[in-house]
C-alpha cells in the first residue's frame, strides 16, 4: 500500500455551496494533499452548484455532481459510487476541520486498525454556545472483550461512534460488501452505516484489531444550523426505535449477556436523549405534547434548565 494513498473525501451539499467553499479551500490547502473531493450537490435551489463548478474549474483535485434532491444518504451514496481513493472520508458542507485533520487520521492506521475516529469540537450554532470538545480520553479495549461489547460501551458514554463524519473508512471493505447509507432513513442512517461497516471489517483482521482515537478536536461539528434535518428527525421516538432495532440486530452476533446489558443501557439514554430533544425543539409546548406525554415533558424540561 502506498505510504501517501489517495483519500476520497465526500460532500453532500444542499443549499450550502458559500459554507462548502471555505471547507474546500480547507480541504485543499491541508497538511495532506494526495485527495480528491467529491462535492455532490443534492438539487439545491440556490446557486450553490455554480459557485462550486466555478471552484472545480481551478481545482483539479474538485469533482462536482449534480442530482435530483434525495438527501444527504442518496448524495453520500452517489459520492462513494466516484470515489477511487484508498480511503473515504465523510464531511459535511456546512461544517469545517482541522488543518491536519485527514493526515492524523491517516496516521492512525496501521495493520491492526479496525477504523481511526478524532475528537468533535461541538458547536450549537442556533445558540450561540461556546465550543465544547466532545471526546474523553476511554479505556482501551480488555483482552477478551469483544468488539461488539466494545463499541456498545464507547456509545453508552457519549457519541464519539455514531456518525461517519469524524472517521476515516477503507474503500476495499465498503465496496466489497458493498456497504451504503440506508436511503429508507432520515435518522441514524450514518449510525447503521458505521455498525455495517464494523461488522463488514472484522474478518479481514485475522490476528485482532482495534478502533484508533485521535484525542484532539479536529472536526467542527456545526449544530443546530438551517440545514440541519437531525433535530426534526429527533422528535419522534418511531426513529429512536428503528435505530435501536438496527443496533439489536447488528450485536446479535455476539448476543451474549454483557452486550444485552449494554444495549439496555443504551436505549434507557437514548429515551432521555429523546425528551430532552423535544424540550429544546423551538416549537409550541402543545406541539411538543405531541411527541411526549406531559409528566416526560416537565422532566426534560427540568433536565434542559438544570444542565444549562
């Protein structure tokens, strides 16, 4: 394997082309310059596609496409289809990264590298909040536990697993098992993809694996902005439940008493995730209601003013 691999990173973008144009100026001025972008535009209503056509022109390194909108999983798809690079990353438009972020990310792989994660810097737009690193510093894996029981702890204490855009996946796996994003889903969908690609990974490692965490905030995750779809999705506990369901089914393979417990843990945090997104969706307490029942909805809401 060539010590500097072509990295294909992925970009839906809706509606977002003057945020994506910072991003790629980003992108192509990092510290690791063998990439290629794949910017696929999902039938965006403002000039959005233009403005990175016209980018594409004086970038080589820029591939641009256009499609009827479908969402961000059919764009991802559609990018993976292009893709040619050793390895694939996921970025979103409207967010941003490190200098070094894909370098880092590339230097964490090695021979026994399962999948290399960074750290979050979490930034609540809508809000105004400060920035918050989202990533602890975990236990490594114990010697008999298996990775499934692994990952089921590192999304009991905090989201450091469930999206694809803070990783860095290896194109062989993804399209000899020909792994995408579930089109069906408006919710999780990154989640299911990370656990496929888990499960899909696994044999390739013969002698053992693990999962590599760069400790340092190297994505910028912009939350809370006026293309963001997960806080509408988060509202109904129906998605809370299919996203449990795909959980269940991909850890049945080791189904053993320590990975039930685990997911029972998870979905009891994934029920106060749930209230606590619909206290803070900025909709009318009578919309609320609809989602949660009174009694939950007086909880959450203390729980949003106590943690404030």
């Amino acid at each position: 394997m060539s010590k500097t691999p072509l990295i294909s990173v992925v970009i839906p973008v809706f509606n977002t082309g003057k945020n994506c144009l910072k991003l790629l100026e980003r992108l192509i001025n990092s510290s690791y310059q063998n990439v290629e972008v794949i910017c696929i535009d999902d039938g965006s209503k403002d000039n959005s596609y233009e403005l990175l056509l016209d980018f594409a022109k004086q970038h080589s390194q820029v591939i641009v496409k256009k499609q009827k909108n479908a969402g961000p999983s059919a764009a991802r798809n559609a990018g993976i289809e292009l893709a040619t690079g050793q390895y694939i990353s996921f970025i979103d438009s409207d967010d941003y990264v490190s200098q070094d972020f894909l370098e880092k990310l590339l230097d964490a792989y090695d021979d026994k590298t399962l999948l290399a994660c960074t750290a979050l810097q979490y930034n609540r737009v809508a809000k105004g909040e400060a920035h918050n690193d989202f990533m602890t510093r975990v236990r490594a894996r114990k010697k008999h536990e298996d990775i499934y029981s692994y990952v089921l702890y590192l999304m009991r204490i905090d989201g450091r697993m469930y999206g694809v855009i803070n990783k860095l996946f290896r194109r062989d796996i993804i399209e000899k098992k020909k792994i995408r994003f579930d089109t069906s889903l408006d919710f999780a969908e990154d989640t299911k993809f990370v656990l496929d690609y888990i499960a899909a990974a696994l044999p390739h490692f013969k002698h053992g694996c693990d999962i590599k965490f760069i400790y340092e905030p190297l994505y910028i995750y912009n939350y809370g902005t006026d293309t963001s779809t997960v806080a509408k999705s988060s509202l109904d506990w129906k998605n809370w439940q299919q996203s449990y369901k795909n959980l269940k089914d991909w850890s049945k393979q080791q189904n053993n008493q320590r990975v039930r417990r685990r997911r029972h843990i998870i979905k009891a945090r994934w029920r106060i995730s749930h209230m606590l997104s619909v206290a803070r969706a900025n909709i009318s307490r009578k919309e609320k209601l609809k989602y949660i029942d009174p009694l939950r909805l007086l909880v959450a809401e203390v729980l949003v003013k106590f943690r404030r």
